[in-house]
C-alpha cells in the first residue's frame, strides 16, 4: 500500500502544510497497523516499523508543535476556532485519508469489516494506538467532542454501536482545508446564507459609531456567544452598519435570507453556525415577520440555535425586540431610530425615519436591500421608496378604501368658522418640523409628529370630503377606514388590524380616516363582564396609537354626544359639521345645478323650503337629474321637487310640498 506522494493534498496552492503533514503521519502509521494485521492473519512476521507502534501507541500524537506552521493555515485556523487538541487533528486527518488517497480506503475496507471505504471509531482510534477504552474515557469521537459536536465530523451510521460508527468529514470541510475559502457558503446553507461583498454600499457614520463599540468585545473572544439585536424603523440603516462595523473586527458578515427557511434543511442552523466559524464570520438575520405567524416557528429555532452558538449574532428588525416571543434575550439593543433625521418638510405629512413601516414592506424593502448588498451594490432611494409605497398600499387595501382627493377648497361649502379649523388642521402638518423640531415643542409621552381631530356632524354635512380637501392640501392621498369592519370578536385581532392601518399609512404619508368612532370611543360605563374590558382595551389601544401616529389621522361621528369626554379632549382638532343654514344650502344647490340651472329653479325657495344637508342636496339634484335625461328634457322645478320627495322619503321625513 504506496500511494504517490504527488497524491498528497499538502502541496496544493492554498491548502493546509499542516493537513498534508499529518496526512502523511497517519498515512504512514495506517500502513504499519495495515501491515501488522495482515502478517497476523498470515502468520508472517510484522513489517518494518511494527514494533514502534506497538510500543509507542501514541507516537507523535501529542509531540508536535503547531506553531510552526503560521497562523494563516487552514488546518491551524481551524484548530484555533473549534479548539482542537493535535490528538482531534489526527484523527480528523484519519478521516480525510479516504477522501484524498484512494487506497487508504481501500485499507480501511479490508480491515474494519464494515465493507466502506471510511475509518470505524474503533480503527481510526488503533491508527493512532490509542485503545478502544481511553479513547472513550478522553471522549474522543464522541457526540460531545468538538469534531462531531462543531459539525467538522459527523457518523455515517449513528445508529451503530460507538466503535463501528463510521466516521466521515463533510465536504464543505474538506474544500475548506484544500484552501477554498473564498465568499462561497455551503450547498447546505445557500440559498439561506450569502456573504455580504464588501463594496455593499457605506455605513451611516452615527450608525456605525453606534454599533462599533457591541462588537469591539467580540473580536477578542470569538469562542463566546454574543447576540444584538438593531431596530432599524424606516432607516434602513442596520445592515450597512454591520457588516461595516463587523468588517473592522475582522467578521465576515454573512446575512440570513429568512423567505422560504421552512424548506431548508434539518441540520441548517448548525449548518450555519459551521459555515460562520469555519469563514471566521458573523451571522446578520433579519427579523421582518411577526413572532407568531406561521413563517416565525422556523426563524425562531434558528435564533435560538444562533444564540448558544459561539459566534456574534446580529438581529435586526422594523419594531422592537420582543424577548419573550422569540426566547432570546439579546446582550445588547441598539435603537438606530433615534439617530435618524427628523422630517424637514414643510409640505407632505412624512413620518420621520425612525418611525415604524408596515411589517410587509419593511420585509420587501429588507429582501431589496439584501439582494442589493450581496451585488455590491446599493439600493437606490426612488427604487426603495416604491416598494414601501407598493407593499403599504396592498396591506392597507384589505383594510381601507383609497381615495386619489380630486377636490379643493373651491368645491367645499362650508361656513367660515369650519374652513379656518380645517386651515389649521393643515397647518399641524405643514410646520410641524418647526414647531416641534427646532422649536422644541414635541410632547412627551411617545406622541407622535403628527395630527389627529374629530370631525362631527349629520350624515351629508361634508366630513369626508371636508378630510379629502385637507390631503389634496397636503398633496397626499385619503385611506378611509370603517371603524366596524376593523373590530374583531377575536382576541388581539382588533389591535393588529388597527396596527397594519397605521403602520400602512405612515408608509404611504397618508391621511387616514376612521368613519363611525363612536362604535369604539363610546361613553364607558361600569365594567360587567369580558366583553367590557375587552372594548375598553381596543379603544385605548387606538388612542395610544392616534397619539404616536406620524400622519394626519381623522376621526368621524354622527353622535358625538355619545362619545367620551375623555376622549374628545385628546384630539388635536375638533370640527363640528352643523346643517347648514339657509344660505349655505343657496350655495350648495347653486354649486350642484350650476349657474345657468340654478338661475331657473327656484334655488332660494329650494333653500328655504328644505332643510337638507349638502350629500342629500347632491342626492336630489343627481335625482332630479336623471329623471330629466331619462325623458331627454332639461332638469326642472319639477324634477327637484320630486327628487327632494325621493330624499324625504329615504331620510323617514314626511314630504309636504303644495
């Protein structure tokens, strides 16, 4: 049994001196026991070299100094992270003989009994001369120790007794020691795992100044687990700033691309951890689902897995970090909200960066960004802020009704005292950046940057499209939300519904109206039973949200004498929508007729004689309007009169017109 020397893997470009070194000692110490047992079974006498094994069992074993090596040698590298003694590095060389030289397998075959080509515990243990009961006593080879135990060996046959499992080394392993170490990851891992490139765009600087100092520790101590976790809100800016930050300590950043895990392998965690020690990496994981969705249960047996590993685990997400969902408490969290701009415009109602995004575009806006950085290359803004834009509208659209405004001040008719609140409404957003910015006037408490008033008012009075006029003023767009259809008789549903609509909207800088308040913000009496409590929990859920929303958020009623004084005190703005009196109903069946139509139809005795609301005015004149055209005539005194019987009727009023 001579195989060529050329076959040995010590002398390839980049592979390991010390692996081609003790390939060569182990090969040589196979081929004396190979020699000893086969002149046992032939009754010869043993071949040169035997006596030295049997005297010495541990010959050369523990006698070797690694140092002598460098430490840029893989198989030193490797001993240095997993803590392997020189015994495990023998015995990991055993293991690779196979794969390298062809007839070492060919021996083992012969001499295990076990018909494979790959070394039993049992024989890889007499290659060294180290008996079957020290080897078990020293846990050498065992599930525990850290060549099975870090993956860089594992049992071909574990349900064997210990000394006839078969011992075999993964193939990411052996590429590692041949020298490829480049940003290649393991088949097991990939598509799960890619190596950020280190052209993926630059850190903020306050960012990176943030997280520098978590991860300064760990470059000391690599062997110890350390897990931090970045809220990142609207920012973006957490996987920038670690891969940077972890680049300076010498990680190789490597992120989790967390869509599909479920269909990743069993082994895949500690397929991970194995993959980040043996690259000297960091593991980055985005946390863009929610703890309790069916997506989550693979995500968190990762993190936890991560979390015992001895390697840094960094977290990030859109909220903050919920330690009870996900089990892991974090050693360090890093709020990269607060150092983020503050808004600056004076026009759109934009929620600062460091507000929170709808947990569905945070995701796709996270999937862009890490796509982008594995490129080296950065995500460009226009190409971020419509995917947010995309995402938001679909999560909101299965909640709201979106409305492009397509109205203005000229089309609102309403009495003067009315147009000035709404004026001032808009001014709450306009000059907020001032006012509460540089004036230093935000109140505390987690408020918000934004705005919140309560229209109140008949049915018809202008309250919606009074909400329609101030986003065109402020150049953005109306999510119209029917308070009803968002309670849930589930438990904790009402709220996550509530949270997707204001996440969505703050998203889309939108403003947000909430019809029938009165269903959530009504007068509380004593609490009964369940069902009080429960009510009570919603509205003071969606209080504290209206209080930390970023945008305009607006709030209608029909009844406001049936809301809660303590929650009407709260609102930014309260308009009262009154009926209109004779002279604005003038206006408004002058504004629906037209000028010419108005001038024949008796507008003043319509005015005075009826006392509707501007949606019921609308309502007759588009009545009365179709009648006229269904007989190809024009509209008439006639056709109103009748068209205002037809709104009578609707309204339960009795019509007595002569």
């Amino acid at each position: 049994m001579s195989p060529p020397d050329q076959s040995r893997p010590g002398g390839m470009q980049g592979s390991s001196d010390l692996l081609g070194s003790r390939l060569a000692v182990v090969e040589d110490r196979l081929r004396l026991l190979y020699a000893q047992r086969t002149a046992d079974d032939h009754g010869d006498e043993p071949g040169e070299g035997s006596d030295e094994h049997q005297k010495n069992p541990a010959a050369g074993a523990d006698s070797w100094d690694i140092r002598r090596y460098g430490d840029e040698d893989p198989l030193v590298r490797l001993s240095q992270d997993f803590n392997l003694s020189p015994v495990d590095i023998d015995l990991l060389a055993c293991a690779l003989l196979p794969e390298l030289i062809t007839v070492c397998g060919a021996a083992y075959r012969m001499m295990s009994g076990a018909h494979s080509a790959r070394p039993t515990v049992a024989l890889a243990l007499d290659v060294l001369g180290i008996p079957l009961a020290e080897g078990l006593a020293r846990g050498l080879l065992r599930a525990t120790s850290p060549l099975l135990a870090d993956g860089l060996m594992e049992y071909e046959n574990p349900d064997a007794t210990w000394p006839e499992r078969l011992l075999r080394v993964p193939d990411r392993v052996l590429t590692h020691l041949l020298g490829n170490r480049d940003s290649a990851v393991a088949e097991t891992c990939a598509p799960h795992l890619q190596v950020v490139s280190a052209g993926a765009g630059p850190a903020d600087p306050p960012a990176l100044a943030e997280l520098r100092p978590c991860l300064a520790d760990d470059a000391n101590d690599a062997a110890q687990p350390r897990t931090v976790y970045l809220q990142e809100g609207t920012t973006g800016l957490a996987l920038s700033a670690a891969c940077a930050a972890l680049r300076e300590v010498g990680q190789m950043p490597l992120v989790v691309n967390p869509e599909d895990l479920e269909h990743a392998p069993d082994d895949f965690t500690d397929a991970v951890v194995r993959e980040a020690r043996l690259l000297r990496g960091a593991v980055i994981v985005p946390v863009f689902v929610e703890p309790d969705g069916r997506e989550a249960t693979v995500l968190r047996r990762l993190i936890t897995g991560l979390a015992r590993a001895p390697l840094t685990t960094v977290l990030y997400g859109n909220g903050t970090w919920d330690t009870e969902a996900w089990g892991v408490t974090p050693a360090a969290f890093l709020d990269l909200t607060r150092i983020s701009p503050k808004p600056t415009t004076e026009q759109a109602p934009r929620p600062p960066a460091g507000e929170r995004l709808c947990m569905t575009a945070a995701a796709a806006l996270d999937r862009a960004r890490r796509r982008a950085a594995v490129r080296a290359r950065v995500l460009p803004p226009e190409e971020a802020l419509q995917i947010s834009h995309d995402c938001a509208l679909r999560d909101l659209g299965r909640l709201a009704r979106h409305v492009r405004p397509s109205v203005t001040w000229d089309d609102l008719v309403l009495p003067p005292l009315v147009r000035e609140r709404l004026e001032a409404l808009t001014f709450r957003i306009r000059h907020r950046a001032r006012v509460l910015g540089e004036w230093h006037l935000r109140r505390g408490g987690g408020r918000g940057w934004g705005a919140t008033a309560l229209f109140a008012g008949d049915s018809g009075t202008g309250k919606t499209m009074a909400a329609e006029v101030v986003a065109a003023e402020l150049a953005v767009d109306l999510y119209i939300v029917s308070l009803p259809a968002v309670v849930s008789k589930y438990i904790g549903e009402t709220e996550k519904n509530l949270e997707k609509i204001f996440s969505a909207a703050e998203s889309l800088s939108g403003v947000i109206v909430f019809d029938e308040a009165d269903s959530m913000f009504a007068k509380r009496g004593a609490v009964r039973d369940a069902n009080d409590r429960y009510a009570n929990m919603q509205s003071a859920y969606l209080l504290q949200r209206l209080e930390s929303f970023d945008g305009l958020a607006v709030l209608t009623t029909n009844l406001r004498s049936n809301l809660d004084s303590a929650f009407t005190r709260r609102f930014d703005e309260v308009i009262e929508f009154q009926s209109p009196g004779t002279d604005v109903r003038a206006r408004l069946w002058r504004k629906f007729l037209g000028r010419e139509r108005a001038d024949t139809c008796g507008i003043d005795h319509l005015a005075a004689r009826f006392n509707l609301a501007g949606g019921s005015i609308r309502a007759v004149v588009e009545t009365a309007a179709f009648a006229a055209a269904a007989q190809d005539r024009d509209l008439s005194m006639k056709d109103l009169l009748q068209g205002v019987e037809v709104e009578y009727r609707k309204l339960g009023r009795l019509f007595n017109d002569p």
